[in-house]
C-alpha cells in the first residue's frame, strides 16, 4: 500500500511533445500528478489526451521534453519501465484473455511471478475486500460483464506496485451503474493516497469524481484547475474553444409532450417478438413496440438486456422465434437486403467494427449497401459523376463545417468523424425507420450535438426512431415515449413527462417496486 | 500522410528484402560458397543473355496466373493455398478435352476449347472448397491445401490409367495434343500466354478497382460483418472469387502443357501453383506489384538451376531463398498488425 503523504507531487511533465509526421499530436504538455488526488484530464475526440497517456505509461517515446517521477527525470523506454516506476494503465478491454480464469489473468500480467496460487488468490481477495471490488479470482472472464472486467485491470495494476493509475476513457463501456461504482472505488483509491489520472471527454463525471481538471485542446493544456472552481459552462468553452461557447453539450429539446395524430400507421412494429441468445436461452419475450412516423421511441435497457437483438431481429441476423415485425404496417421477412429496400437504416452498437470499412475511402464507406446505382452498364463502369455529388451531399448533411475528404481512407478518419460519416450514411437513404444504438457513445460535445439534430431533423420530416440509449438524461431529452428492457422483457412504456429518470432507472436494473406512470 | 505510409511502407519493404538476403549470404558463407559470387551467377544467368531473359519469362508466365489465383480471393480475406491442385486439375481438364477431340481439331476450336476446359477443371477444384468456406463449415486455407495432395494423385491416376498413352510403354504420359491445341509461340519458348498473363493482370485490376462487383469484393474482403449488415452477397461472392481464383490457375495449368509440355505427365509443374502464393503475398495481392514480384520470384526460380552448374549448389538452395522472402512477407504483415 502506498504511504504518500496527501498531496506530494508524484509525476510532473514539462513540455512534453510528441510530433507524428505532420501533427503536433502534444504540444509543450506541462503536467502535474499529485497523490491522494483524482485528476480529470479532459478533452475531445483528437484532443491528444490518449497521446499524453501512452507517454506517461512509456508506450509511447515523447519528441521532447521530460517527465519526472518522484522528482527525478525519467526515460519511460516501455510499459515495463513505466510500471517499475510505479505507473499503470487501466485498460479498457481486449487486455484480458477471456478463456482464462480471473487470478490467471493477473498471474500472466505480473513481472516476476514468485506467487504460488494461494498466496496470489488470498492477494487478489485481499485487495478485492480492501477496495470493496467484490471480485471472485476463481470466475472465468468470458462471463464477466464489463464492469467486472474492468475491476480485474483494476486489482491487475494495484498487484504491480502502481502509485499512478491512468484510465483511459473507463467509463465508455460501463452502464451508468456501473460507471457510478467505478467513482466509489476512485474515492477508496484516493482515500489510499493513490493518483488517479482519468481520461474523459465527459463533462458530468469530471465534476462529479475529480479534484483536479486539465484540459487540453488541439495538443495543447488550455487549462488546469481544481474542481471546486470549475463549472460546466466554463469546462464546455474551454473544450471547444471560444467558437463553440454557446453551452454545446445542450441536448435539443424535443417539443414537450406532443401527442402524435391517431391512426397514423406505425413505421415499424414489433407483435410479440421472442428470440433466443446463442446458447438458446430467451433473448427477448413477447416483445412488443411500435414506432409511428415523426416519432422518437427510446429504450431504456442496461446492456445485455435485449436491446442488441433489436437491430439484429429486423436485419434477419437473428431468426424471429414467435411473433412477427411489420414495416408501414405489412408483414416483412426479415433480411439486410429487404431491411434496406424497405426503407429501414441501423447504426450498430459498435458502429466503426459492424459499419465501416477500413481500407475503403470514405466515398466508397458512404454507399455501402445502396451502392448499386452508381455502375452504369450491367455494373462495369462507375458513374462517378453521381457519386461524388451524392457522397458530397451525405457529407455536407453530417458535418456543418470541415468535413472529411472523400478520397481519405476510413481508417484514417478519428473515430468521432468516422461515426459521423457512418451517421451520414444511414440517413443519406432517407429511411422511414431507424434503428440506432448509442447514438452519442464516443463522441465528443460538438459531434454528439450535431449528431442528434441530425436524427432529430430526419424525425421531425417523418422518420421513425427506435433510439436505443443508456443515457437517462439523453433519453429523457429526446424521446416521445421510453420503452424500459429488462431480461429482455418490456418493463411498459412511458411518457419523459410521466415519469423519472429515478424510475426509469430503477426499472432497468429490474426493481419491481417502482412505480408505473 | 498518404505518401508517408508509402514511403515508410517501401523503406520496410527494402529492409526486410535486404535482411532475407543478408540470411541467405550467411548461409551461402557457410556452405563455403562466395555470397556475391552466387548472386552473380544468379543474375548473369537469368537477366545476362536474352536466352536467359526468355527463361525467365517462361517461368513467369505460368506464376502470373497462379498469383491471381491467390491474390483474388485474398481480396475477399479467403486464403487460397490450393493453386497447385487447381492448376493440376485444370491441366487435367484440358488435355482430356484435347485428346477426346483428335487431333485432328483446328485451333479455331481447340486453342479456346482447351483453355475453357482449364478453367473449368481449376474452378471445379476450387468450388469444394468454396462451398465449405460459404457455410461457414470448414475453413479454406485448410481444405485448398489437403486438396493440393489429392490434385496430383488424381493427375496420376489418369496419366497413369484411362489416358496413358499406350505406345510409350516405360513412361507414363498421355499421347501428344494436336496441333489444333498447342499454344503458340512468340520466339522460342516464350508463348501467347504471356500476353495473356498481362491482360488478366490488367483485367483483374480494373475488375477490383472499377466495376461494382471489386467494390464489393474489398468491401466484404474489408469488414464482412458490416458488408453483410448491408445486403452484400457473402456466399455467392466467395464462391465466385474463389473459382474465379481455380480457373485462374487451370489456365496456368492448361499453358504448361499446352504451350510448354505437348503433352500431360505426372509431375509437370515446379510448383507454380506455391509460387504464386509467395508472389501474391509479397505484392500484397495488387496486380501491378505481381508483375514486379513474379518477375523477381521467376529470377530466382530460374537461376536455381544454374546455381548447381556453376556453383555446385543443389538446385533447391534457391528454395531456401524462397522460404526466407516468405518470413519476409510474415514479418512484413506481423509489423503492419501492430
């Protein structure tokens, strides 16, 4: 355990620069990392912040200036070298083998392994029982949820020595309870003498977790304050810069309470759905919605609670067990191609994984799937003419300002602007439905605004949108009616204006005692 | 941006073509062979005579057609490694359509008759494999391979049985084509295949980079997943593709024995059908990059044989070069992964 004194100055950065060919990805960073302290390093998509943090854990080799540890200059030649003094990086995912039990995985990551399998088990649950992680060494990894994943990098790096834990983005994957549970474990880390350097570009959990704010645009540190001075509005204009002041994380409000014209044909209708997981347990039961043009239906479901058969189910990915799903009112047989020729678009929970194509240009990225228009002669001669005018007009659509060229390829885009690209593309096709997944999830302030006028605009000229969000606040702001999934059940449907996000909320993690609007 | 990754990506191209070689000077050193010595006699033996030159080309022309054969279904992120069954097959395939149609058959007929027969036998080679792949049952990579061994048993079975020709009694081998069937030469043993070869090469470019099917072809090759949430014909095109990529290498197949051979027998290829696959993935499956590569790769092959005449090396020693460009390639896309 660490015995740093409350507020000793443990890592400190002086004009850290990492140049990449042409980008100044840092520019002249100062840092300064003190124990017992929760430091927010905060900042949009390009920011720079995932740059800085791999030069910290020594991933990465700074083109100039220093780092120091304990006060003395440091070369942080690799990760190893980053852990021998003390710093760790929390990572997200993909770092743990799935097949592999809990104190496997650490017993893999440890440097030297003089740990008999008791002695490591009886330190796993130590550590677990001292940070209230509530972590069973013995389970397998592949049936963790995220959450508990995230604990296991947790208790990895803490089993190393670190001093220093850095989290990258840790709360981009975790459902709002879990996200809530991550920041009580930061407070034991900091009641510990711990630095928890964090990386976000989310304005509310920075106010809510942090002691210290940096925030850095463009490469560069536009700020560092103690949290006790910062404001939302003032972090907001920080982040964006004085261009984007006007308070950009304002979810559009939808007009409050509307009510949608009786007999209107609903655009896509669920009639008592059921499929089945996988492994052929129920994935969803009985499920019914109904989605009525112009309107925004959200559901409201902790991930792994039906939600993601949604998309699947009328894509035909996933065979309908009972019941059936009706577009404009007629019976569908479910497949990507009659989904595309029936007017209905989808963006993916993982959307840059199950929607782009990496080594395809953004020009070639946007017609995918409606892409057969644009061969003339049976197909051997490209009508480039149309599509350059229709990419450029998806584009342009999706992005106010600066968009990306056609001619780059997608896996050159940053992911917020790879999103927004994916985002144009569904909604060039002008679709009666759509289906979208965390629509915001990744994004940082500006292109999650853009982002939901964008689907807002195409609902309010009639389009269906079945919006699925973990969001409360989000769902709340944008939404008509809220369906509430758990166990891939519907837990009834609700008006924002009738209800709570605390309801809501509590119905998703499936209390009963709720009350029902 | 763009340029930089080129640049950076030839850099370590270079390098690591320079590390294989450097290897294979060691290893030259220890056998007590001058390394620069070898690589001379090498060149001079291939690129220092228009006999050599035209040798070179002749080994060429066949891998042309083997290197597509990879390079195709590669596109679609399916790894053919059956180009020697298919170009065995393919070669079955046409000199069964050769000799149940005479001798006698004019070229009109034969020369197209011959050819389609090929493709045909290289397709349907590849179309087991394919149809595997398509329901997701058995993965091509292995299934292409394993195919290879049963390719040229069957070969022998008939070279050896239903069309061995009967009056060369002490060698197994099927009677001469006619001469309706032979491909014909440009000068000496450089034949109409290599224009071939070239208009597949180019063919094939314009298939991948100009019409709607390449789009789909990289756009499935590129994420499946996200193609296939799009309505893209996974199956049919991997079918598709990948007896496209069979037909490819029957017509190699179909050239050795037409233009080269005269006639079928066991064992008739040096391995084009492996070679091309080291071709293709060290062009990294584009079509341009496979005319340079082949080129180096026929270099190679050919000056093997006049390693073990002026050197006193065994004919094979080149394989080990070949084997060392292959870790080039591994290692190559091992550093691009990271």
């Amino acid at each position: 355990m660490p015995s740093a004194s409350r507020g000793e100055l443990l890592l400190e950065t002086r004009g850290l620069t990492k140049v990449f060919g042409a980008l100044r990805a840092n520019d002249g960073v100062d840092l300064r990392i003190h124990a017992a302290e929760v430091h927010a390093v905060l900042g949009e998509n390009g920011a720079g912040k995932s740059t800085l943090m791999k030069m910290l854990y020594g991933y990465y080799h700074p083109t100039s200036g220093e780092i120091f540890v304990g006060g003395k200059p440091v070369r942080l030649g690799s990760p190893r070298h980053g852990r021998a003094h003390g710093i760790g990086m929390v990572f997200q995912n993909f770092t743990l083998i799935p097949a592999l039990e809990v104190w496997e995985n650490i017993a893999l990551f440890l440097d030297k392994r003089p740990l008999e399998r008791e002695g490591l088990l009886e330190r796993i649950r130590e550590v677990s029982r001292a940070y209230r992680l509530d972590l069973d060494p013995r389970a397998l990894v592949r049936e963790l949820p995220f959450g508990t994943r995230q604990k296991v990098e947790i208790v990895k790096v803490l089993l190393t020595g670190a001093r220093i834990l850095i989290f990258d983005e840790p709360t981009s994957v975790l459902a709002p309870h879990e996200a809530e549970a991550l920041f009580t474990i930061f407070d034991e880390l900091r009641g510990r003498g711990y630095a928890v350097v964090f990386i976000t570009h989310k304005l509310a959990e920075v106010l809510r977790c942090a002691d210290r704010i940096t925030v850095l645009r463009r490469g560069r540190v536009a700020k560092s304050l103690p949290a006790g001075e910062a404001t939302k509005e003032g972090l907001a204009s920080l982040l964006v810069g004085e261009a984007g002041a006007t308070d950009p994380e304002a979810i559009p409000r939808r007009r409050a309470g509307t009510s949608l014209p009786s007999g209107l044909r609903p655009v896509l209708r669920f009639d008592r759905v059921s499929c089945t997981t996988d492994d052929g347990r129920p994935g969803l039961t009985g499920l019914d919605l109904a989605v009525h043009p112009g309107e925004v239906l959200g559901v409201a479901a902790v991930s792994g609670n039906g939600q993601e058969y949604l998309g699947d189910l009328v894509l035909g990915l996933r065979p309908v067990t009972e019941g059936r799903i009706l577009l404009g009112g007629e019976p569908f047989d479910p497949s990507p191609v009659a989904a595309l020729a029936r007017g209905v678009a989808c963006i993916p929970e993982d959307p840059l994984g199950m929607g782009a194509i990496p080594g395809l240009s953004v020009r070639e990225n946007l017609i995918l799937g409606a892409h057969r228009p644009y061969w003339n002669a049976g197909g051997f001669v490209p009508d480039r003419g149309r599509l350059e005018a229709a990419a450029r007009t998806a584009l342009t659509t999706a992005f106010v300002q600066a968009p990306p060229s056609l001619e780059a390829l997608a896996e050159d885009l940053s992911g917020g602007n790879l999103h927004r690209v994916l985002i144009a593309r569904e909604l060039s096709r002008n679709p009666i439905a759509l289906i979208s997944y965390y629509l915001t999830r990744g994004l940082d302030l500006s292109n999650a605004r853009a982002a939901r006028e964008l689907v807002l605009a195409h609902a309010a000229r009639g389009m269906g949108l079945l919006f699925i969000s973990e969001d409360l606040d989000e769902l709340f702001t944008l939404c008509d009616r809220i369906l509430v999934l758990h166990a891939g059940r519907s837990r009834g449907i609700f008006r924002p204006v009738e209800t709570s996000p605390r309801d809501v909320g509590l119905l998703m993690t499936g209390a009963d005692h709720a009350r029902a609007a | 941006m763009l340029a930089l990754r080129n640049r950076s990506a030839l850099a370590l191209d270079a390098g690591l073509l320079a590390g294989a070689l450097l290897l294979f000077s060691l290893l030259l050193l220890t056998s007590g062979k001058n390394p620069l010595d070898t690589y001379g006699s090498l060149l001079r033996s291939t690129l220092g005579s228009a006999y050599g030159l035209s040798e070179v080309v002749v080994k060429l022309i066949p891998l042309l057609f083997t290197a597509l054969a990879v390079a195709l279904p590669a596109r679609l992120g399916l790894v053919n490694v059956g180009g020697e069954g298919q170009l065995h097959l393919g070669a079955l395939f046409a000199a069964s359509a050769a000799l149940s149609l005479g001798p006698g058959t004019p070229g009109w007929l034969g020369l197209p008759a011959g050819a389609l027969a090929g493709m045909l036998g290289g397709a349907a080679w590849a179309f087991a494999p394919a149809l595997l792949r398509s329901l997701g049952w058995l993965n091509e990579t292995i299934s292409t391979l394993l195919l290879n061994y049963v390719a040229l048993r069957v070969v022998d079975f008939f070279v050896y049985g239903a069309l061995r020709d009967p009056g060369s009694a002490n060698v197994p081998q099927t009677k001469a084509f006619g001469p309706g069937f032979l491909w014909p030469a440009f000068t000496g043993r450089v034949h109409v295949g290599i224009a071939l070869g070239l208009l597949a090469l180019a063919l094939a470019a314009v298939l991948l980079f100009l019409t709607r099917w390449g789009y789909e072809i990289r756009a499935i090759g590129g994420n499946p997943v996200a193609a296939h949430r799009h309505g893209l014909p996974l199956a049919a095109t991997t079918i598709a593709v990948l007896c496209a990529g069979g037909a490819l290498a029957g017509l190699a197949g179909t050239g050795e024995i037409m233009a080269i051979q005269g006639r079928l027998r066991p064992h008739f290829s040096a391995d084009f059908g492996y070679l091309g696959f080291l071709i293709s993935w060290l062009a990294g499956h584009r079509p341009l990059r496979i005319l340079v590569m082949g080129f180096l790769v026929a270099v190679i092959a050919t000056g093997g044989d006049s390693l073990q005449l002026d050197q006193g090396l065994p004919s094979a020693t080149v394989n080990i070069l070949m084997a060392l460009l292959l870790f080039v390639v591994l290692a190559r896309e091992g550093k691009r992964g990271v």
